[in-house]
C-alpha cells in the first residue's frame, strides 16, 4: 500500500495547490481598467473613420447625395442597403465603437478622484458634446432610435424614443455643455483630444457650430425652438476656418484616411464623379473642380451615372488630395456654420450679418479649404449665376444647392441637408430599388434582436421602409 | 457471446451487459483508404455520428454525435486515445467561418495515426461519457491503439492516390456571350482604344468588367484580348477571335499524386511489450502547389516491473507541414470566388497559365484600364496561377501526445492506476499576400501553442460479492490543466520589399501582435458502481463532480450523475432457436458545463495607437459575472437483437437530450453598447433514432457476403432562448444570409429574404419581376438533414474482398452564394440558351428574348409580362438559392487480393502480402444542388455549415495499396 501513497501524493498534492483554481481566469494580456481619455480618443476616431470611409460596407452616402457614382457594382448606388447590411454597421458603429467608448471614457474620468474638479467638467462637457454628435447622426439616419435606455447592458432590449424627443433632450445636454465648459480651465491634453488638442475655446466654438446645426433642423417642425437655439450659437459657433474640427489623419498605416487605405492601397478602381456635380462644377467654372475630381483617361472631366455601369477610364476619378493618406476628416467647419448664418438671416433669425454676407463667406471658405485661392473664389461668386442676388430661386434652392457642393466628402452632413432643404433636386439612381432614401431601414439584426421594440418603432411608420420621411423633413 | 468492450476510461466489459449504447469500427475500416485522415472515413459507419467533410485539402472534418446541443459552444466529439483526452480544436478564425476568405487548418484530430488505430468505439450517449466530465457531453470517439503481439511482428504499407475533380460538382459555362454586364461600353459592348498604334480605333475585351453579360461570340469578329496588353504575349498588340474560351476553370484543377508509406513493429514478451510506428502521408491537392505533409512516428511500450506492478507509456509525435491550402470563402485567394461567380467566359485558362509561367508576373485578364500603362494592374482579380504560386500560405504543426502511468494491482480484486497524460503541440500558420497583387501587400503569421496535463488517480474493484452478483467499483480524481497561447502579427500598408515576408518588412507601422494566453484548470473526482447478476442484468450508476477555472468561484462546481441498466432477456429464453441474444438497455444522464476562458471578467480591447495617441475601447462582448455551469440531460432507451447464429442482427436506439442553461454570447442589439453578451440561457433538444443493422446472407467457406447498415435520424428543436428572444443568430453571411438558432425551430434556420406570396403563388409586380419580402428574418432553410444513413456491403471470395460504401444525407437545406452572385453575372449554361418562344433567351423584347416568370400579379391573375435576362434584372431573393442538401454517395470502395500462402512460402519472412485497389468519393449517385457538392462547406463548426460560398469541387480519389506483413 506504501506503492499507493507514493503514487497518490504527487495528485493530491496538486490538488492542494490549487485551491483558488478562479486565478486561472485572469486576463493576463488586456488590461482591466485603463485611462478614461484613451476611450474618447478611440471614440473620435471611430467617428472619423466611419464619416470618412467610402467602402461600401461602410458609408454609401457619396452615392446618395450623386457625388460619386460606381464603375461597375451598383447595388449599393441604387438604395440597396440591406445586401451588405450598411444599416446595421453604421449603426453597430455609433451605439457601440463611438458611443460606448465615450460613455466610459465618461464614467472613468468622473470616478477618477485625482484629476482636477474644473478639468474634470471640462472633459465631461466635451464627451458629452460627442455624445450628442453621434446621437444626432443615429437621429437622423434612422429616426426613432433607442435613447434613453440605450447603452445598458443590463437591458438587453432597449425602447426606442421619439426622434423628436430625443432631439429636444440633445439641445438642452448640448446648451448645459456649452455653460459648463470654462476656458479658465484645462481640459484633455493634446494627444488626447485629435480635434482640438484639448482648447476649451475652440470646444466651445464648435459645440456652438453643432447647436446652431441641430437647432436649424427643428427650423421647418418647432421654429421657436431652433430660432432659440440658433440665436443662442451665433455669436459662439465656428466663425474662421482656423476654428474647423477636422480629424488630421496621420501619413503612416494604420492611421491613414480611410480612403486612401481604400482607393490607393487597396487598388480598387470602383469610384468616379457623377454628372450631377460635376456637370455644375464645369458648367460654373469651379475651381474645386479639379480639387475635387482628377480626370479621366483623355484628360477630360467628365461625370458618370449613378446607378448605371460607368466605364472606369472615360471618366473623372476621385482627386488624390481627398486620398491622400493623412487628409483630415471635417466633423463641422465654418463653411458650413456661414450657410447655417445664411439661413437664419433668410428665416428671420436675429444674427449678426446679412445671408448674403454669409453665403459668400460659405462657398468662400469651401473654396480655400480645398486649395483655390481668393481670387479664383471672388471670380466664382461674380458669376450671376452664383451670386446670391442672381443665382436661381428662392433661399432653399440658392442655398441648398451651394450646400451641397461645399459638403463634399462630407456625404453624410450633405444626405442630411439634401433632404431638409430638398434642394437640388436630384433623380432618383438608374435602376433604383426603392424612392429616394429618405432614412435608413433599421439594422436586420434588430427584428431579430430587439424584435419587440423594432416591431413597434416600424409601426410608427407604417413599415420600415426608407421613403418615409423623418419628423424635421417637413417638405 | 463474449465480446469485451472499452469504455469510458478504459474500463472492459462485456458487450451483452453494456447498458447504453457504442458502437465499434475497426481500424482497418478506417485506414483502408490511405487518406491520412481516419475521422472522415467514418461517414456512414456509425449510427448517430454525422461526419461533414469539406472538399478541401487536409480541411477541417465536422464530427457531431446525436445532433447539434450547444448553441454556439463546441458541439464536436471528444477525442480519446488509450484512455488520454486528445485536443481537436477547430481554430478557423470567424472570418473564415463565415465566408470571408482564410483557410481551413483542418481538426487537430487528424494527427492521430489512422495505421496504429485497433479500433474505434462511439460512445453516443451521456450515460456512457458522463466518467470523462464536460467535455464528452457531446459523445466520445475513443481510440484503442494496437497492442503487440508475442514475438515481433512488422507490418509494411505503400500506397499511391490519384486524386482529381468531379466535373459533376463544377459548373457549366455558358459559350454564347462573353465580358461585360448588359452594357454597349464604347461600341457593341466592347472597349474602343486603339491598340496597334495605327491610328485607328480597335474593338478592346471590357477587362474590368468581370462578368459574361457581354457581347455574343462572333468568331469573324477581331478584338483585343487582355494578353493584348501583355509584352511577352504572342498576341501583344494583336487581335484575336471573339469567342468563348476552349480551356474553362475547370482546367486549374490538376490530377494530383499522394503518397503513403507506413511500418509498424511490435513484440511483446513475458516481460511487457512494445511497439514503433512510423508514416509519411504525402497528400497534393487538386490545385497547383498545394500540398500536406504528415509524419508520424509512435512508440509505445509497458513493462511488467513485478507481477503486480505494470508500467506503461506511450508517446506519439507528428510534424504537420502544409503549403498551398485552399483560399475559402469570398475573396481573392479562393480562386472558386472567380470561376463561381465573376468571371468572363472568354477567358482561356490556359492561356493565363501561359501568361504567369512566361515572366512570373501577375498578368491578369481582369486589366483595371487598358487603355493607358498605369491601368494594366488587376482591378479585382490577380492571374489565378500568380495566386497559388505567389500568395499560398504554409503551416506547420508540431505534435507530441502521449502517457505515462503504473498499475498496481492490490489483489485479485483492488487495482490502482496512476496516469499522467500530456498533449501538446505548437503551430505556425503564415499567409501573404505578394507584391503587386490585388490589394495591399501583406504577411500574416500565427503562432499557436497548447498544452493539455491530466493527472489521474484510480482504485478498481472488481469483486463477486456472491456465486451470482458481481460488483465493480470505481473512485479516481481528475485533475486537468489547458493553456492556449497565441499571438498573430500583421504587417500594414504593404510591404517594402517585395518577395519578403516577415513582420519587419511592413510598409506602414507595424500593428501590435494579438496575443492571447487562456490557462483553464478542472478538477474533478468520480466514482461508479456496476452490480450484475447472473449476466444477464446490470445496473450501473455514475457520479462527478467538477470544479472549474472558468466560473464565478461561487458557481464554479457542478455535478454529473448517470444510471443506467440492462437486461439481457434472452437469457430466459434459451429454447428459442432463432433467437441468438436480445437485450433491453435503459439510462438517464446529467452533464455539467462549464463556460469558455475569460467570459467572466471584463477587460478592455487596445487599438493601436493614433500616432502619440493612446487608445483603449471597451470590448464588442459583455462578459457576466453570474453565469452559472449549464446541463445536459440525457434518456435512452435501446433495443439489442441477434437471430440465426448472430447472422442477422440490429441494435436500435432512442434518445432524448436537453441542453439548458446554455452559456452563450448571445447576440443583442448595438444599442446596449455590445453586440453579444454572455448569459445563461436556452434550451435545446435532440431526439432521435439510431438504427445498425447487420446481415451475413450468404456464408460458405469459399463465399460470404455480409451487409451493415447504419441509419439516423436526429430532430432537433430550440425550446427556448435569451428571455423573449425568438431567434439567435450564429453566423451573419454576405448578401443578408444568416445562420440562426431560431425558437420553435431546428438549431441552423437559414433566414433571408423570400418570395411574396399568394395563395400559394409567387408574386410579380408590375416590373414582371418577383416581388420580394422587406424582411430578412424569413427561415429559408435548415441545415438538419431529415435523416442520414450508409451501407456497407462486403463479399469475400477465398482471398478476394471487396466492399462498397454507398452514403446518404436526406434533407436539411445548402445555400449558395455562388449560385446568388451567378445570377447577375451571367456565368451558366442557363443564363443563356433559348426562351420559351424559341428565341435567344438574352435578345432583347423586340427580338423574341426574355422571359416570363411563373407567378400571378397582386390582383391574383396569371403574371404575362416578359422580362429581359440581363445583368440590371432584379435579384431573386435568397431564398430561391436554399437548396436541398440530399445526396447518395458511392463513397468508397475497395479490392483486396490476399496472396496465397504458396506465392511467398519460400520466403520465410514473409507472412502475408495484401494487394489493394480502392476509391473515395468515387460516384455522386444523387443530389439535388447543381454544380456543387452539397457536403462542401467552409469548415467545421456551428456556423459554417450549410453555406457555400466559393466552393470546391469533390476530390475523386483512386488509389493502390500494397501490405507486407513480416
């Protein structure tokens, strides 16, 4: 029996070793609490890199707004979303890589009890504003969308809200950011903040820029409300290209712009203009033209249709200065704050200036942010069929459409404005699926998910289809 | 009468007094077909056990017993080797998966040596694995190796496998129309540029338009091709015919030769025993550079140190080495992506193999813009010979497993075993993307270590309590402890120097390596008690409890308890002449489970750095510090007969397994800040029949014809989910397809979009297309099949043998994203040809093209419109590519001549000499998917199965095999 214990010992020994076996379940390889500033920062660039990216798996609105049109695939130029589910990554994107990380990044600076109480309000104001950033593209993507019980793992099936609703909650949180934040004080440091390296002045400038926007949408459905907001921004928001937010990408991978990774390194040749900006671009003699679009194979410019196989060489490809590797991504800039003053002043708001004054600072500002000079912009706008006193129609269509080229690699913010301010009037894609998105169908996995909640928020609708109009689109 | 089986954790016993249900298959039953893999050469062969086999090389084989349990845990069999649990992870990364491109690394189960394998039992139910803990809830495959023999035996193989593919499983192209999607381009669906500098404009092939909607073939018509383009072309700057291409892809596939040789020595003395085994499986695939090398080498030897004292050991080593696996799913490595669904039928592959072999360049057909030097870069798709030569990957894996143990044997009835069991092997897979392909540039490398200890301890008795009542007893720990260590490394942005292939040689900053380190730690003790009587009654109960790592130190242990009985009725009834033995088993089980490594606990996820920015997000999965240890619970009730002298015989079973308290991650909505989350949750449930049959009808000396026949049917059913969920989805797939757990319905719904219908009656609208549905949550297949089955016919005249298998699947569902793409670009046989009327099916309305799809309009009448055929036409919905996944199979067969003793009786070494001919995958008798093998899948696993997404062709294999036995 001694054989026994001899062989039995080693086991048991083991066996006594092992008595707390719950360390074997420590992750020894990711950390478990980490600098509340580094998920902002990786919150920003998620941001960016949906905005910027032109895959379509990511971001199709290029197409939407008939800036781009596709060589050769064309669902996704022609409203079908549901193929390479886009719904459901935009949406993944912003609930989950962008307003998760700023919701801890939130709660991790509020619980760290060594940093400074008035840095502290600071960096809470800013998350907060990017909160309410995000949450204003999910609005206006999709319509109702889950809010107040969103970003709680504990509730696995969260409600969505009144769009209407939620935006109204949006303005206030943004007003109380823009009170709390004090340029006396710190706030992130520069390699923390890629936007604005941590200057509370230029923060307030921009939450002004993004109240002045928000408040504009509520204009044609609640216009005490936005003439309120707007008035409140005017004199805070963006008001020189200097106080632009533009996420700098870097010149190195992995940090590039998402459009070179895409048309330059990943060699695709998918992308080329659309007629319906680039006729205009020709016909006005632009000078963003060639800042905008290169050409094509016989040195022409020239645009294709959206919705329709465009032969690659015949026509004007994406320019290299919006491929360029570290080309920033603009969150919001003083272009598109001077057509927001423009259009106050046409709706009666009280701000400083007149719309004249603003729309020719707008497209002014478009064109040296892209490179043209002065001189080439005061030529552009002499054109009696751009200056503001001569160019066609009322404000919406004067407006609008100046809008909407200056918001060029901006798609999203020109999809947005495109369907506020129905001008131009684009026709629909060749071949299209469905009428004109006018949001996005809700992601598929949410019928599946969140069937309860989705099935009623598409009731609201009638059904989850894209032609249904969201509550500020009155026209 | 006697028949001793193995079963869990060594234990023998007699087969008449086994109370649940195993079934063995012999080692020579697997082996026979030299294919290095001995796993998928079960199909068919047992009951209950569905065997998936993808058509790639050295891929992964899907070993499932009694249908899928856990929702998105392992449902794979546990693998043991002489009592040693043997890992076989499957560790195709989810993008793979899913469809996404990769490569399919194969189980690790295949570096098991199919030539030392003595027999394989199946153990099916709970109530036979319960001893082995969580891992076996799934079943066990438990491998007995051979033992020697007195005095030295040698055993030599050589074999040679013609391998190629079955055309019957490939598609069939169109040769009406070739390059373009239904568009005029610059002239009649042709490029205008002007080639030749002659100052005059040519008719140029559309190469960047990867698709067959184009111009019809006209062989007066001249036009410039892609090799056009190329300078060392014999056609540069020169036209050539428009026509369809005289060498189709089916051309890429090469006849490939793989060899096997194998020997084995063993002795055995009255002192212990020995035995060394070494094999070298050379395996080539079906496409160019590919290749899987295998060596095995096992020694295994006990010595009998007193007579009560034995000590044992055994060690099995196995070098892996791969090259050229075949690229999966949907991307530029899988050349299927291409032949399957974007390609132009005017492109020769011969003449691109010409193209790649003439300068070792990426000479594409697919020119992103010819017209000008810059554009003749691919703009989708590399030369497919550039893909295999230049961006294959490699692997190699580096295995030893093996024991050590002593068994002291106390008395005549009290022994006691001792174990130490070690598995573990070290990984490498490398993948690259060359320079100049498609695309960015790149090198991959994963590195892969895992270890598995198992210590044991156990006291058997085995005492007669009386002249009638035997008792056996059982009492042992078990003490196991895993580490899974990894790290994978990428370059990014390309790579500097072409032909170089290390992480330094990145172009932009290199990314940080994902590392992983997942140690896991169960501890477990077990006892049993078997009482019979007289033979023919037995009762067995079992009981474990373990206690793991994985859980919340609250919840982390949890219980497994089995009974189990049989009667062997027979016993009473020896008047009966036909009657040879027939026995009644019955037996309940429960079965714990513990989570996954690291499900407990949350951490944060670190992006790299934005230049002196730092990063940290929080990670896509919630993990619960609540999740409790699931169950499954396990009833069985079979039925053994034999009649006539055992010439004919069944074994029959029923079963019913729950699996509740799933821990899953299970998928929520983003909105929650996650897109899955770990909980508890679920319930599903496995019924079935398993039915063996076996039948010597004809036995004389000379002649004897024996049949066996194995049949299953397994019902599967999801009884409940995450609180009001109805559906889970598992596998997210392009094009909108999912893989779903779905309430109320089999595990594996396949959801997407479908026909509107009426009144039985597929909708068209007013476009004369189908109307399709909004929703994608539609189930348009299940990847069950309705049942399985194989026969297995042997006729042996003196010493001739022969044997066929023929397999079956009869149901569940495939769907084909091949099939879906290949609509819209026009690639087969069917998108050309005639309509209805007579007429060209592609020539436009005016002229008599077009079609009419079989519907009725909203209002219920009969749709008349006609509808061109075209590559704008509206897409079918998804549903319309769920095919049925049946097929009957001749999955083998095999000669074998046995020399006469009086051929080699000179020379006294010689034993015996066995001569073998014999086939794999030879005849797909019966299926209902076109162009494709309906078993073909991207990997093992939960999701994959069910989804082709540029698929393989069926490896046919034909081989020779000579046996020396010294």
């Amino acid at each position: 029996m001694r054989k026994i214990l001899y062989i039995a010992m080693p086991v048991l020994f083991l066996a006594a070793c092992t008595k707390d076996i719950s360390r074997f379940n420590k992750e020894t390889k990711k950390p478990s609490a980490v600098p509340g500033a580094a998920l902002f920062s990786n919150a920003l660039k998620g941001l960016s890199d949906g905005l910027a990216n032109a895959s379509v798996n990511v971001n199709v609105f290029r197409f939407t707004v008939k800036h781009w049109a596709m060589a050769v695939y064309q669902d996704e130029a022609q409203y079908d979303f549901n193929t390479r589910g886009i719904p459901q990554a935009w949406w993944t994107r912003m609930y989950r890589d962008v307003l998760n990380d700023l919701k801890e990044s939130a709660r991790v600076i509020s619980n760290d009890a060594n940093l400074d109480a008035a840095v502290k309000q600071n960096q809470l104001a800013i998350i907060d504003i990017m909160q309410v950033y995000t949450f204003n593209i999910l609005v206006n993507t999709f319509g109702n969308v889950p809010y107040k019980e969103a970003l709680d793992p504990n509730n696995l099936f969260p409600v969505y809200d009144d769009a209407k609703t939620i935006y109204t909650d949006l303005l206030k949180r943004l007003a109380e950011d823009i009170g709390k934040l004090n340029t006396a004080s710190a706030s992130f440091a520069a390699s923390e903040d890629v936007l604005y390296a941590g200057n509370v002045a230029q923060w307030i400038r921009f939450a002004s820029y993004l109240q002045m926007k928000m408040g504009m949408m509520m204009a044609d459905v609640d216009n005490a409300v936005a003439k309120a907001a707007v008035e409140a921004a005017d004199a805070k928001a963006i008001s020189a290209a200097s106080q632009n937010a533009l996420f700098k990408y870097l010149p190195t991978s992995p940090n590039t712009n998402p459009l070179y990774t895409d048309i330059v390194i990943g060699g695709r040749a998918d992308y080329v203009a659309a007629e319906d900006l680039m006729n205009p671009l020709i016909n006005l003699n632009d000078p963003r033209k060639s800042l905008y679009f290169g050409t094509n194979n016989a040195g022409n410019y020239a645009g294709g249709v959206v919705g329709r196989v465009n032969t690659y060489s015949d026509f004007s490809k994406p320019s290299a200065k919006i491929s360029e590797p570290n080309a920033a991504l603009v969150l919001g800039d003083y272009a598109e704050t001077e057509f927001l003053r423009a259009e106050a002043k046409e709706r009666g708001y009280t701000v400083a200036g007149t719309a004249e004054e603003h729309y020719n600072n707008a497209i002014k500002a478009s064109i040296l942010y892209w490179g043209g000079t002065e001189a080439e912009a005061n030529a552009y706008l002499a054109q009696p069929a751009v200056a503001y006193a001569t160019a066609a129609g009322g404000w919406k269509q004067k407006i609008g459409f100046q809008k909407w080229i200056a918001l060029y690699n901006r798609p999203f913010d020109g999809w947005t404005e495109l369907r506020r301010l129905d001008y131009p009037q684009l026709t629909p894609a060749v071949n299209a699926k469905s009428g004109f998105p006018n949001r996005f169908p809700y992601p598929g996995n949410e019928q599946q998910l969140n069937g309860t909640n989705y099935t009623a928020a598409a009731a609201i609708m009638g059904s989850d289809k894209v032609e249904f109009k969201l509550f500020w689109d009155k026209y | 009468m006697s028949e001793v089986v193995v079963t869990a954790l060594g234990i023998k016993r007699a087969k008449n007094t086994l109370p649940y249900a195993a079934q063995t298959v012999q080692g020579e039953d697997v082996s026979r077909l030299r294919s290095g893999n001995a796993f998928s050469a079960l199909s068919g062969k047992v009951s209950g056990l569905q065997i998936n086999q993808g058509n790639g090389l050295g891929g992964s084989t899907n070993i499932v017993i009694r249908g899928m349990k856990s929702i998105t845990g392992n449902n794979q069999a546990l693998f043991v080797v002489d009592g040693v649990p043997v890992d076989n992870s499957i560790n195709n990364r989810t993008n793979q998966q899913t469809g996404r491109g990769g490569y399919d690394y194969g189980n690790a189960a295949a570096d098991i040596n199919p030539d030392d394998i003595e027999n394989i039992n199946v153990l099916k139910g709970a109530a036979a694995t319960a001893l082995y803990g969580s891992r076996a809830a799934n079943g066990v495959i438990m491998i007995t190796t051979k033992k020697a023999k007195k005095g030295l035996g040698i055993v030599v193989n050589s074999g040679l496998t013609i391998n190629s593919i079955d055309k019957k499983t490939f598609p069939e192209y169109q040769k009406e129309y070739g390059a373009g999607y239904s568009d005029p381009y610059h002239v009649d669906g042709f490029y205008s540029y002007d080639v030749d500098g002659d100052g005059v404009k040519d008719l140029v092939v559309p190469t960047s338009q990867d698709a067959s909607y184009g111009a019809k073939f006209n062989p007066n018509l001249m036009v410039y091709h892609w090799d056009a383009f190329d300078p060392a072309s014999p056609y540069y700057k020169k036209p050539k015919p428009w026509v369809a291409a005289a060498n189709d892809p089916s051309t890429f596939y090469i006849t490939s030769l793989s060899n096997n040789q194998n020997v084995l020595f063993d002795g055995a003395t009255d002192k212990g025993t020995y035995k060394l085994g070494y094999t070298r499986n050379e395996d080539r695939g079906v496409l160019p550079n590919s290749r899987l090398i295998k060596n095995m080498i096992n020694f295994g030897a006990t010595y009998n140190i007193t007579s009560r004292l034995t000590a044992s050991a055994s060690v099995n080593y196995s070098h892996i080495d791969g090259r050229g696996r075949y690229g999966t799913g949907y991307s530029g490595r899988n050349v299927n992506q291409n032949f399957r669904q974007w390609y132009q039928t005017n492109v020769d592959i011969k003449e691109q193999k010409d193209a790649y072999f003439r300068n070792y360049k990426n000479v594409t057909w697919n020119w992103s813009d010819p017209s000008k030097p810059s554009g003749l870069v691919p703009i989708y798709t590399d030369n497919y010979y550039w893909t295999v030569y230049e961006n294959y990957q490699n692997d190699n894996r580096s295995r030893v497993f093996g024991y050590a143990s002593l068994d002291f044997k106390a008395t005549d009835w009290l022994s006691f075993l001792g174990r130490i069991s070690i598995d573990n092997y070290t990984e490498l897979q490398e993948e690259r993307v060359a320079v100049g392909s498609q695309g960015a540039a790149s090198y991959t490398r994963f590195d892969r270590t895992f270890t598995e200890k198992n210590y044991d301890l156990m006291a058997n008795i085995d005492k007669d309590l009386t002249k009638d009542l035997n008792f056996k007893g059982l009492l042992g720990i078990n003490l196991r402890r895993t580490t899974e260590r990894s790290s994978l490394a990428t370059t990014s942005g390309g790579l500097v120097v072409p032909g170089l292939y290390s992480i330094s040689n990145s172009k932009g900053t290199i990314p940080a390596p994902i590392e992983t380190n997942q140690p896991i730690a169960v501890d477990g003790y077990f006892g049993g008690i078997t009482l019979s009587y007289q033979d023919y009654l037995s009762l067995d109960a079992t009981f474990r409890r373990d206690r793991s790592s994985t859980l919340p130190v609250s919840e982390n242990a949890y219980n497994y308890y089995a009974i189990s009985g049989s009667w062997l009725f027979s016993h009473h009834l020896p008047t009966v002449p036909w009657l040879s033995s027939g026995k009644i088993r019955l037996n309940y089980a429960t079965v714990g489970n513990s989570a996954p490594w690291g499900s407990i606990y949350d951490v944060y996820d670190k992006p790299d750095p934005f230049g002196s920015s730092i990063l940290f997000s929080l990670p896509d999965r919630k993990n619960n510090s609540e999740l409790r240890p699931e169950e499954t619970k396990s009833r069985e009730i079979g039925l053994e007969m034999a009649f006539l002298k055992n010439r004919l015989g069944f074994d029959v079973t029923y079963y019913v397994t729950n699996t509740i308290d799933q821990i899953i991650p299970v998928s929520v909505s983003a909105a929650t800040g996650y897109t899955a989350k770990w909980v508890n949750a679920g319930d599903v449930q496995n019924k079935g029949i398993e039915l063996s049959v076996y039948a010597t009808p004809v036995r004389t000396p000379n002649f004897s014809w024996t049949v066996n026949v194995n049949w299953t049917r397994n019902r599967n059913k999801v009884l409940k989910l995450y609180n009001d969920s109805r559906n889970l989805p598992l596998g997210a797939f392009q094009s909108g397809v999912s893989i779903n757990a779905t309430l109320g319905q089999p595990y594996g719904t396949i959801q997407g979009r479908t026909f509107v219908m009426k009144d039985g009656q597929r909708v068209v609208d007013t476009t004369g297309y189908y109307m399709v549905t909004s929703t994608t949550t539609n189930v348009i297949g299940n990847i069950n099949p309705d049942w399985i089955g194989g026969v297995y016919n042997t006729f042996r005249y003196k010493n001739l043998s022969l044997g066929f298998l023929v397999d079956v699947r009869k149901g569940g569902n495939v769907w084909s994203l091949d099939q879906f793409y290949a609509q819209g670009t026009g690639l087969y046989k069917e998108s050309a040809g005639l309509n209805d009327l007579g007429n060209p099916v592609r020539n436009s309305l005016q002229d008599g093209g077009g079609v009419i799809f079989e519907g009725v309009t909203e209002d219920g009448k009969p749709n008349t419109k006609r509808v061109v055929v075209d590559a704008n036409s509206t897409q079918l919905p998804q549903a319309a590519y769920s095919y049925d996944a049946s097929f009957v199979k001749l999955r083998e067969a095999n000669i074998t001549y046995s020399l006469p003793a009086t051929i080699f009786s000179k020379i006294k070494a010689i034993k015996g000499i066995d001569v073998s001919v014999f086939g794999r995958n030879l005849w797909i008798i019966h299926k209902n998917l076109p162009y494709s093998d309906p078993e073909e899948n991207l990997s093992a696993g939960n999701m994959p199965q069910g989804m082709q997404s540029g698929a393989y062709p069926t490896t046919r294999s034909i081989g020779m095999n000579l046996r020396l036995k010294f």
